[in-house]
C-alpha cells in the first residue's frame, strides 16, 4: 500500500491511496489542475484514479471534484445523504455504510462527528497493511476505539491549538463551533487519541488539517511528544501535512 497527502487544511483537502490493484483518492478539495500536478509529481497519470472516497461535502473536500469527474470519469464512494447534498449528479457512485471489498483493497468507512450532513473517516487494508484515515470530527466515539487500534499508519486531524485558537481572531460562534462535539480535533485530542490506538506495529503518523490560523508545528509537535512521554510509549515517525504541499509517498 502507498500513500500520500496531497494537500491538508481549511482551503482543500485530498490524499493519494494505491494498492497493488487499485488507486484511489480520499476527497478532492483543491482544484482539479493541482491534483493533476501533484499526483504526476509522484509518477502517477490522473486518468489512472478509479473512484473517490468522500468524507463529506464540505467544499475543502470537494471543490476540485466536479471538473475532475468531468474529466476523468472515476467512480465516487458516498452516503446516500452525501449525494444529496452535492448540487450536481453524479454518473457512477456507490452508496457505502457498510464495508466494501474492492478488487485487493478492503475500506471499512467509520462515523465522524462533524457539522456536515453526513461524514465518515476510514480503514483502509490490503494485504496485510492497514491505514487510518480521519479528519473533520469534534471526538471520535469510544465505541470505534477497538477497531481503530493497531495500524500500520495513522492520517489524523491535528486542527487546533486550544490555547491559540481562544486567543485569535475569530468570531466566539466560529470558537464554539470548532471546540464542538461536531468541530475538529485539537492537538491535545489527536495527540490523546494516536497515544491510545498506535502500537509497536504503527510506522507513521501524518498530522493533517493544521489550522493556519490556530495552531503552530511546533505546538503541534510539543503536544504530541509530551503525550507520549507521559506514557512512556515509544512515538512512530511523524509528519505534518501541509496545505499546499503533498507529503512523501509512504510505502506500507
């Protein structure tokens, strides 16, 4: 299994994944013409993605995906209230709320909190290798925790500053929104989460979803490290996704 995040924050979201039957992306939140770039910078032609997996239908996660359909006609893996939602029809989709098995690549989707209507993070396995994928949820219920442990690599929202994000510029409902049980993970909640679900099997963690605003890399990376300490827990490689930036192609 390869992967790489292609772009990471509040203007777009999406990530690479490639098993050896399958390539897909997770969301398609920048424009149509800087997923082409960037997946080309990493040897692959944009006509060779098969489908796309959406988390939800805010437009940091599907902004380039009208044109990109135009193009290249991949088929799109949604909820029924996502379809809904989008304000175009889709030609080829599938409605997932259970788990798929799609040529050597098995996806287990996982319900987020989030002020969408409709969002899902997601397991990603393929022979033997699996990955966490999850961004955009206030808190992820403990009801999930099991399922989400012992992974080879873990792409998980690292949004916010608690600290930076009280103290910005943003209007107070923007605050209580994103401190929400529907908002996004602040720092010390990705870092408290990763501590408890990676394993000695776990090689990589990406951080993503950085606030440009509210957070800071090295809050970030202090946060985390500070975590695992507490724990006495040995830390898997780390990285910060960024907004305008792919990341290393990852190979599990």
């Amino acid at each position: 299994m390869k992967v790489c995040v292609l772009a990471s924050g509040s203007k777009g979201n999406s990530a690479y994944i490639e098993t050896g039957e399958t390539r897909s992306l997770i969301d398609i939140g920048m424009s149509c013409s800087y997923i082409e770039k960037n997946l080309r910078s990493i040897g692959v032609e944009p006509n060779t993605i098969e489908r796309i997996f959406l988390t939800h239908t805010h437009t940091d996660h599907t902004n380039g995906l009208r044109v990109f359909l135009k193009k290249y006609q991949p088929t799109v893996y949604l909820t029924e209230k996502m379809d809904n939602e989008l304000d175009f029809i889709l030609d080829s989709y599938v409605y997932f709320d259970d788990d798929k098995q799609i040529k050597d690549l098995i996806v287990l989707p996982i319900k987020t909190s989030h002020d969408a209507v409709d969002s899902r993070g997601f397991i990603f396995e393929s022979k033997g290798k699996s990955m966490l994928y999850m961004t955009d949820t206030g808190y992820i219920h403990i009801k999930h925790h099991d399922k989400l442990k012992n992974h080879d690599m873990y792409v998980l929202e690292s949004n916010h500053d608690v600290e930076l994000l009280m103290k910005g510029s943003y209007p107070h409902y923007l605050k209580q929104r994103i401190l929400s049980d529907k908002g996004h993970l602040s720092n010390k909640d990705s870092s408290y989460y990763l501590s408890e679900f990676t394993t000695n099997r776990t090689k990589k963690i990406i951080l993503a979803h950085l606030s440009e605003e509210n957070n800071d890399v090295n809050r970030v990376l202090e946060t985390i490290n500070m975590t695992y300490e507490s724990k006495n827990k040995p830390m898997p490689d780390i990285e910060i996704a960024a907004q305008k930036e792919r990341t290393s192609v990852i190979e599990l």
